[in-house]
C-alpha cells in the first residue's frame, strides 16, 4: 500500500529546486501525515494499514532526495514525530503505531546513509496549537482563546506550544550547529513524556 505516488515525486522535484538560505536545498524537513481517531476495536485492516503507509512514507521522499543528497556531497532530514510514538492514547492506535514506525525508520537511515554524509533526525512533537487544531477543539466545543488558558498539569507555562517554536527545534537540526550528530529522536514538549508522575495537586 505504501507506494510511491506522484506527489512524493512532486514533492521532491519541489525540493530539489529550492534555494533555502540554510545552505542552499540541503536541507529537508518532512511534515507528512495522518492523524484519525481509532481505538484498537475500531481499527481494521484497510484503516490500519493506511496509518501505517501514509505516517511512515517519507522514506519514500528521502529515497527520492538521495541523488540529489549525494551530487551535493550531504544533507539534512528532520521528520517530525508525534509523542504518541512512545504510546499514545487509547484511541490513536493506528497512529501511535505508525509514528513508532517512523521513529525506528529515521534511527536506521541514519545508520544507513551515515557514511555519506547524509544526517537524519527526528522530533516527536507535543501537542501544537495550529490553527486547524484551534479550529478542531472549539468546534468540539472548547471556548475562544482555550489554547492559552491550558491547566499546568498539560503546560507548565499556561498553553500549549506553538508552530514557530517547534521550526526553530527543526532549524537547529537542519542547520550546521547540530552536526556531526545523527540519528536523534528526542521530544518537543514542556514536561517530560517518559517517566512522569503527575502531582495530585495538578488540576
């Protein structure tokens, strides 16, 4: 299922054509994938196996930038995660499958294509307060302005993080500052993911 389509070729002749100003089209973030709620009772094997195709389909993009990667001498990847990868809830099995999918996948490209100078590392990112969210939760029924009214059990800091918060983790990782490192996979998020006993006072 998981096959090369025509808009992962697009995306990368995209790609290839840009002039960023870190280091001219080197570098390459992935942003790709899907997110439906399914608890495990739910989820057949048509919605299982899209999860998993779509949420674990940049290698497809990176396979297709190597050439490029290569007549360049290096590069930088960052695909971007999701925390649900270290479990996740209950009704995101599918997702939460897949996003682990994609963590060991960007682990062993980077074993893989080390030696050629090209670097890939990834971000299992919190929860974000993009506009589409924004709009998700108060159609759900959440009040205007929620996203910065957040209980410190959720946010130290009152909300939830934002868009360019995450981009600058991501410009760290594509740029030279973070070199020679490879194969990361760290979390984007105000509180520890792993390990955390939540306070009985938190509310």
């Amino acid at each position: 299922m998981c096959s090369e389509t025509w808009a992962t070729r697009r995306r990368v002749s995209e790609l290839s054509t840009q002039r960023w100003n870190v280091s001219a089209h080197r570098r390459h973030r992935q942003q790709h994938g899907a997110y439906v709620a399914q608890p495990y009772r739910e989820t057949d094997a048509e919605k299982f196996d899209r999860d998993v195709a779509v949420n674990t389909a940049p290698l497809l993009i990176i396979r297709r930038a190597l050439p490029t990667f290569r007549k360049l001498g290096g590069g930088a990847v960052v695909n971007i995660g999701s925390v649900n990868a270290l479990a996740g809830a209950a009704y995101l099995l599918p997702y939460s499958v897949s996003k682990g999918g994609l963590a060991t996948m960007s682990r062993n490209l980077a074993n893989a294509l080390a030696e050629e100078g090209v670097r890939i590392n990834h971000l299992n990112v919190g929860w974000v307060t993009s506009p589409n969210e924004i709009a998700l939760q108060e159609s759900e029924g959440r009040p205007k302005g929620w996203e910065k009214n957040v209980s410190k059990a959720y946010a130290p800091t009152g909300r939830l993080l934002i868009p360019e918060e995450v981009a600058a983790h991501v410009v760290f990782w594509l740029s030279d500052m973070s070199k020679p490192v490879s194969g990361a996979v760290y979390e984007v998020e105000q509180y520890s993911v792993i390990g955390r006993n939540r306070n009985t006072n938190e509310k």
